[in-house]
C-alpha cells in the first residue's frame, strides 16, 4: 500500500514511512492511495472471529508490502488480548434500548479510546525501529486522554523517547495523574501555559521545522499519525458485524474532537461496510457541526466543558476529509488550508457540503444537555456515561431508528468522575489496576508556551 500527502507535494510512502513520519514533509496528512474494499462475504465471515482476528483482515491490505503476516498476527494477538483489554470482547456492545447501542471503548490500559490505536502504534514502533536500528523521538499534545494512552504504549520501549504536551491546569487529575505518574527515564510530560490548541501548534511548529524533526527523528502519536486512524477502522467492522452487518446496515454516533474516530468510521464505509450514517457529536466546542449546518469551517473561541477531550477547535484530521469531499484534489487542499491559515475560516463548495452532507449528520450538545442525558441514563438503565459518551448519546437521537444505532463510548466514566458525580450522584470506582493512582509519585515540567523551550528540552533528551 503506497501513502500519498493530502497536499500533494511529499514523497510517497509506504505504511512503515508514514507510521514512522506522522505528519508529511509539506505539512499535509497522509492517507492511502485509495482505500481497500472488503467483500461483503469476508466481511460475513467475521462474525463470531476474536477481535484480533477480524483486526487482521482489516488492517492486512493497509499494511501490505512493511509488514508480513505472521508480525502483523503477533502484534495483533500481543495487543488485543486479555493482558491489555480486561474485557474478553475487547469491545463489547451494551444495548441500551430496542435498537441502541453503546460500544465500550474504554477497558484498555488507560481507560479510553485511545488505547485501541496506541497499544497497537507501540508494538509498530517497536518493529520498525528493531529493524532500522534507529532511535525515535515521539513529540505529542494532548487534551487529555491522547497523552495517557501514548506514554502507556510507549514507557519503557528501547528505541522510543515520548514527550507529551498538555495544558497546564486544563486535564482532569485522573488524566493527569495517568501521565504525571509514569516515571521512566523515555517519559517526559511537559504541561504548557496554554490551551490544548496551542500544544498543538507547538507540536505542528516542531514537524514543520524540517531541520529539527531530522536532528531528533520525529514522530508522532496524534491521530495525525495514519496508523491510528487506520487501527480505530477495526471497531467499526466489529461492530457492525456483531449485529448484522452487511446484511444489515447500522449507523453510529461518535463524540469528536480532532475527527479521527469518525474518520475511521468513514473508512469503514469506504471499504464497504453498510454504515446508513455516521454523527458528528460535539460539544460546545462545535467547529465540526457548524461546518455541516454552514458550510463554513470557522475557527471559535475554544470553550472549557465537562467533556474536555473535546475541547477542539481545530479538528487536525479533517484535512484528510476534506481531501476526499474534494474528490483528491491536493491543489484545492493546498488552497483551503492557506485561506484557513490567513482568514481562520474556509467556505466549501456546494458540491463539497452536498457530500458531507450525505455521510454525516451533526449534533452539538451543551454541558447541562449532556449532564441530563447522564442523570437520564442513570436512572433508567442504571447505566454510568462518561460525560463524552452522554454527549454522543444525545446526537444518537438524530439517526433514523429502523437501523441499529451504535454510540461509540470513547472514556470510562472514572476518567471524568467529578463530572459523573454532579450529574448522577455516583462516583465510579477506579479499575483495581489503577487503585493507588492518587497515592503515586507524579513528576512534570512546566514550560512557557514557546517553541524555543521546547526544542531545548528535547534536544538536551536526544543528546545526553
Ligand atoms: C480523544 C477523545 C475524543 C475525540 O476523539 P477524536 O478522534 O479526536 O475526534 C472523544 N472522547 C474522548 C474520551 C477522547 O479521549
């Protein structure tokens, strides 16, 4: 399988190039040449497969030509088992009504998403830097879970130094602690006086200094990374399997941020799995929605919610969209992200909102909206939502309900159990591995919002 840029003009790559890469040399994303299709037959027989299983079939065309068979297998088995998900499912399926569903995403090792992708991008780094006998440089930013699961998927890996941004003071402790309390010699957390899109810029500003990304060999973690994306397709097929598909269509409603989930559920589609329609949930944060309902992707003014994982207002991962509504053409992208760059806002064509338009619905969802949904929910299922969960459950009330509705829970209601509290009286457990988070030793730098800091810092990492 060969990568292209989304801006046209970085060297092709195959799926070793762009796991090791991140983000592309012109400052693009790489996505496939085109995405592989599944037959609806190899899709009928994942029914019943373990989910490691059903991984390989999904991933093995994405990955074709950098890794062999038998590796991929390893690195599937290694990861999507017991040891790492404490759910023999790995992604279990809760039925919530006649025909909605929440899909548990979150008994990985951190406890969110996240762990899906990134447990998996670990094992990758570790088998591509075997091989190159290199060493990597993983710089990252996180609103929260991102950071937790990559330094999980990263501590005491060989050939890999992880350091993740996060805004000071704008992380729930949970969060935090699940970073801060990682002490290795390969981790470093850095929380920046900012917001978490001013981490992502300082992350976006490093890649882009070409001198520097070479002097440290960087990578990154974020979903600008494809593997990610591509690992998070997995769930989809699962899913949707599990309860008829392809015979079957379902549609699903996806908490979003940086639009890397539903991205991957675009994929999934692409590659022939009956989805009728995917939503957009947003909080307040709502860039994505607006641009549905407008057509206009417009920069707001970030908002702290109780949902802070979605506390986005520049989805990185939907350039990779609109290269695809722009039916491929890297010129087009090229010029959207200029206009983004000088004006802060970019106006799609018709032709580009009517495709939108078609895959997706989108929903925005205020705090107190979503703390009823979790007091709904609690008291009529006894059913504990993280509060991004709530907010997906919400926009899920927009899709048609003759087809199975699929919620995506992108976090265990413990990550965010302050927020659980105020809206359902609750306070959920912390998982037993995790039992003694408060109790452990946490260790962090502070750093001014300045990108010559933070070069310093990991240069002093790469060169002692
Ligand atoms: C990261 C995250 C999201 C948003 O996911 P994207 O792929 O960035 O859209 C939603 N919920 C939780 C709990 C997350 O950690």
């Amino acid at each position: 399988m060969k990568y292209i840029s989304t801006r046209g003009k970085a060297a092709v790559l195959d799926f070793e190039g762009v796991t090791l890469t991140g983000l592309a040399r012109d400052g693009g994303l790489y996505v496939p040449e085109s995405f592989p299709t599944l037959t609806a037959e190899k899709i009928r027989a994942m029914a019943g497969q373990p989910y490691a299983d059903i991984a390989f079939t999904v991933i093995k065309p994405f990955v074709a030509g950098s890794v062999d068979d038998a590796s991929l297998k390893a690195m599937l088995d290694a990861t999507y088992c017991g040891d790492v998900f404490r759910r023999s499912a790995v992604a279990p399926l809760v039925q919530l009504g006649p025909n909605d569903w929440v899909l548990e995403l979150f008994h990985g090792p951190t406890l969110a998403f996240k762990d899906f992708a990134l447990q998996l991008l670990g094992r990758f780094f570790d088998h591509f830097t075997a091989k190159r006998q290199q060493k990597l440089t993983i710089l990252g930013a996180t609103s929260g879970d991102t950071g937790s699961a990559a330094i999980e998927a990263c501590r005491g890996r060989k050939n890999v130094t992880i350091y993740m941004l996060h805004p000071k003071g704008r992380v729930s402790e949970v969060q935090r602690r699940q970073m801060t309390t990682v002490i290795e010699p390969n981790v470093v957390n850095v929380a920046v006086d900012g917001t978490f899109d001013d981490c992502q810029a300082l992350v976006k500003a490093c890649f882009n200094d070409l001198m520097f990304r070479d002097e440290v060999n960087l990578t990154a973690v974020n979903s600008i990374n494809w593997a990610r994306v591509m690992a998070q397709v997995v769930y989809y097929f699962s899913s949707a399997v599990a309860l008829g598909a392809p015979d079957r269509a379902v549609s699903y409603s996806v908490p979003t941020g940086n639009f890397g989930d539903i991205y991957a559920g675009y994929i999934a589609k692409s590659m022939g799995l009956p989805i009728e329609k995917l939503v957009i949930a947003t909080n307040s944060n709502d860039i994505l929605a607006r641009t549905l309902q407008t057509g206009r992707y417009e920069r707001g003014d970030v908002h702290a919610t109780i949902s802070p994982s979605m506390d986005i207002q520049v989805s990185s991962n939907f350039e990779r969209m609109m290269f695809d509504l722009a039916s491929r053409d890297s010129h087009k992208v090229n010029d959207y992200m200029d206009e983004f760059a000088q004006k802060d806002s970019i106006t799609l064509g018709d032709a580009e909102i009517s495709k939108a338009r078609d895959l997706f619905l989108a929903e925005q969802v205020d705090d107190a909206t979503t703390k009823r949904v979790m007091a709904a929910l609690a008291a009529s299922n006894g059913y504990i939502a993280d509060p991004h969960t709530a907010v997906g459950l919400k926009a899920a009330e927009h899709l048609n309900a003759q087809v199975p509705r699929i919620t995506l829970s992108t976090a265990h209601p413990v990550k965010f159990g302050a927020a659980v509290k105020e809206a359902t009286g609750v306070t959920p457990d912390l998982p037993s591995h995790m039992a003694d988070l408060y109790q452990r030793e946490e260790q962090c730098r502070v750093l001014a919002n300045d990108i010559t800091a933070l070069q310093a810092l990991v240069r002093t990492g790469v060169n002692s």
